[in-house]
C-alpha cells in the first residue's frame, strides 16, 4: 500500500497556480489520508481563490485515482478562514459599551437550503451521552413521520460514523454540494466522513468554526420538492467557536440540552442554557441521561442519582423532557453502528425518544403560534 510520503511527493507533479511550487511544498494538503479504503486530501485555498483552484482539484483527484493500489480517491476543495484584521488599541470599554458591542453582534436570518427547522443539543460537558441522546431524538422525529437530517458538528470527536455504522464519504452531486448519505432514514454529514478514523484533528478554531459552516451550508440536506422537517445538530462540548459559529451562521429554532444527574455535569449544563439564552436561541427542554439502571429484579438503581435534570430545568424555566436510562443494549447499538431505536421501533427506548421528539415539536408549533 502507498504511504504518506509517496502520495506527498505525487501530488507535487501539480503546480500551484499562486506560488509555483508543488501541492505538497506549497502546504496545501491539509487532512491527508491514506488507508486501504481511500487516498484523499481537504485542498485549503484563500476564500477568494476557491473557485479558481476548482481546476486544480479535478486534477489532484485524477492523480490520486491512477496511482497503483488506490481504490477511491477524494479531494475537497476547502476555503481558508480569513485573518481578522489587528485591533487598534484602545481604552477599556465600559460595561454599557460592552452590552452594545454584543447587540451588534451578527445573528442569523437564515437556514440551509431546503430546512424548514434546526434543532441543536448540547450539554456543556463531555461524556454525558449527549451523541446518544442526539441521534434517539432524530430517530425518534423520523418515526414521527418527518424528514430528518442529523449533522455530527463535533469537529474534533466525530462519532457519527460509529453511531450508524456509515463510512463511506459523501458525494458530490453536479452542484458541488455534498451528497449525504443516509442511514435508517436519517441523512447524515460528519467530517469523521471525511478523515480517517484515527486521525486527530489539529485545528485552531477557525478551522473549526470553516469545516462546521462547510459541512452545515454545502450539504444538500433536502430539495425544494423534498425539504428537510428538521436538521438535529450534534453539538461539541463546551461553549465555544462552534456553538458561536453555528449560532452566527445559521437560525437555530430551538436547543435541547442533554445532562447526567450528578452535580459535576449539571455545572456545565447550566452554562449551556446561559450560551443559548445570551444568543437568543429557545432552549426546548432538558433531558437527563444514565438516570437509572435497571436490574434484573425490576428495581432501579439510581447509579449517578437521579432528578438533578430536571430539577435544572426547573430552575430555568423550561421543559423536562424525559429521562434516558443505563441500558447495556444501548450501547451496544451505539457501539455497533445499530441503533437500539431504529431497531427496535416498538421498544422502551424508542418510546422514551418518541415522547421526547414529540415535546421537542410541540415545543417549536408553540413558538409558530405566537409568530
């Protein structure tokens, strides 16, 4: 099998059209992968010169399918992020200069194309199930009866392509827009598509925020015949670039934030109703994970305790959408790519998730009513 140094030292046949050196000296293959699957690289041009390098990627595609051994060869065409520009100095701003600075701040207008609504779940902290929760939520909108994209935006912990079992990259259709393929009826994006399993993503928070507007904007998530219903959102953890990204770029209908019981994931959830307050997106509701494991017997063992959830959503002010339990065949569905909802449409689990879904909907009908 070809390895990196080989596929390095081809692609510098191609010539840069900006530097004249070859692709790989001129330190644009970025992403570069190179398994038994597939040899494929992200082409990272300045946002001005995309469509110019579009010649530049046909042809670095070309090269990577006729080396010997390559099965499938794959070149994205990716915008650089621009530099912001220096910041003057200044005086410190006064806390009512501050307030007006965040008013200005760009909010979103608009959807992808061919979305009529974008749900968002988070949770703040990292290991809560939030990925588990997501994916059941989207499940359990598409038992209801509706078209429902899912995009993993965990740019640094893509779990999608291991939720539904999917590796296959998308495609791209004569639009440019990436095809996304489609999973026990979910149409789905991850950037876990596009790099391979084990490859970590070293990227500062531009590249985040880029790779995220990317994969939510160049997708077609559905067609003017065909839109989606709704577009559920697999946040990171935390409250950083990508919620603020998505936040900026996209109008986001409403959030459902995911929590364990114990106090430790509670702290971070909190945080997580505070950044959608501030950005003006409606937190939909609360749901609380791992609540309980339940024995063989029947009783229920509160392992990590058990109403913290919804005692937050409580104090917030806003829905308590049910609690998930342990449930070992749970994860291993999740684990095995098949997911104990779609398989078992009839089950506990599916039934917790429809009840979930069908808050969640009546949650937005509401604010339709009030519009």
């Amino acid at each position: 099998m070809l390895d990196r140094d080989q596929v390095l030292t081809a692609l510098n046949a191609i010539t840069d059209p900006a530097t004249g050196q070859g692709l790989s000296d001129a330190g644009l293959v970025r992403a570069l992968i190179v398994s038994p699957e597939r040899v494929g690289f992200m082409l990272e041009v300045p946002q001005d010169k995309v469509t110019s390098y579009g010649p530049v990627r046909l042809a670095a595609e070309k090269l990577l399918a006729g080396l010997e051994g390559v099965r499938k060869a794959q070149v994205v065409l990716t915008a650089e992020m621009a530099a912001a520009p220096p910041k003057p100095a200044q005086a410190k701003l006064s806390p009512q200069a501050i307030d007006q600075v965040k008013k200005a701040a760009p909010v979103a207008d608009a959807r992808p194309d061919h979305v009529k609504q974008v749900i968002v779940v988070g949770s703040g902290k990292g290991g809560v199930g939030k990925s588990t929760v997501s994916l059941g939520l989207a499940l359990g909108l598409h038992q209801l009866g509706l078209r429902v994209g899912f995009l993993d935006a965990d740019i640094y912990g893509p779990s999608a392509p291991t939720l539904l079992g999917v590796r296959r990259p998308p495609e791209f259709g004569p639009d440019k827009l990436m095809v996304p393929p489609e999973a026990f009826g979910l149409k789905v994006n991850s950037v876990g598509f596009l790099v391979d399993a084990d490859q970590a993503m070293i990227w500062r928070g531009p590249m985040a925020s880029q790779a995220l507007t990317q994969l939510l904007t160049q997708t077609r998530w559905g067609t003017e015949s065909q839109p989606l219903d709704v577009l559920v959102v697999d946040l990171p953890p935390g409250t950083g670039d990508v919620q603020l990204t998505l936040t900026q770029k996209t109008l986001i209908d409403g959030a459902v934030i995911v929590s364990t019981p114990q106090e430790m994931a509670l702290s971070d959830a909190r945080r997580a109703v505070t950044l959608f307050g501030k950005t003006g997106v409606k937190v939909l509701g609360v749901v609380e994970n791992m609540a309980f494991f339940k024995a063989p017997d029947g009783s229920e063992i509160e392992i990590f305790g058990r109403g913290g959830a919804a005692r937050l959503a409580d104090a917030s002010k806003v829905p308590f959408l049910g609690e998930v339990p342990l449930d070992p065949a749970l994860r291993a569905g999740c684990d095995d790519g098949r997911p104990l909802t779609a398989l078992e449409p009839d089950g506990d689990m599916a039934a917790r998730f429809k009840v979930m879904a069908q808050k969640v909907l009546d949650g937005l009908a509401a604010d339709v009513g009030k519009s």
